[in-house]
C-alpha cells in the first residue's frame, strides 16, 4: 500500500508539473503522511502571479478544492498552512516543497 501511495504521489506532482508547464510560479506542494497513508496538500496557481489560486486536497479517494480566491493575495497559502498544521496535530508527518512550473519555450 505504502509503495501504491508514493507512485500515486510521483505521478500527481509530474503530471502538475505537466499540465501547468506554462505558468511561471511555483505549485507549493505539502505531503503528510500517517502510517501507510499520504494526503497531499497543494496551492495550485493558474496564472503568473499568486492569484487566482486553489488550495487542493488529495488522498485516495480522490482530489477536492477545499479553498480559491481570485484577489486576495496570500489567501490560498495561509488556508493551506493552517490546514497543514491541522494534520499536524491529528499526528500526521508533513513535509513542504515547491514543485517548479517554468514557462514553456
């Protein structure tokens, strides 16, 4: 299960990686694990600057947007940090990256 887990969590951030490759900000991607579970936590920019945003949500049973905002600057990385630090203290393991998006040429 543990090894189904990490493959899925690869192929989520490769194929983010993928599918936004011509944005020019940076996915902030935060994966929490608890046993053999992983959840993945990720502020997701659909432009150039860090908004518009959505914070979204993946474990097995799917991904879900839990937060966006189209104006206010910040929003989506203090939503998804505070829900990072709500995993925390439900005793999941959580580690924080930034998954690259460079633009296309």
């Amino acid at each position: 299960m543990i090894t189904l887990n990490k493959t899925l969590f690869v192929s989520a951030c490769l194929f983010a990686g993928m599918s936004t490759s011509a944005m020019a900000i940076e996915n902030i991607t935060t994966v929490c694990s608890h046993g053999s579970n992983i959840r993945i936590v990720e502020v997701v920019y659909s432009g150039e600057n860090n908004v518009p945003c959505e914070v979204q949500y993946t474990k097995e049973e799917g991904t879900k947007t839990l937060w966006s905002a189209a104006n206010s600057a910040g929003y989506c990385e203090s939503k998804a940090a505070a829900f990072v630090e709500k995993q925390k203290g439900w005793g999941w393991s959580c580690d924080t990256a930034s998954v690259a998006t460079k633009e296309a040429e």
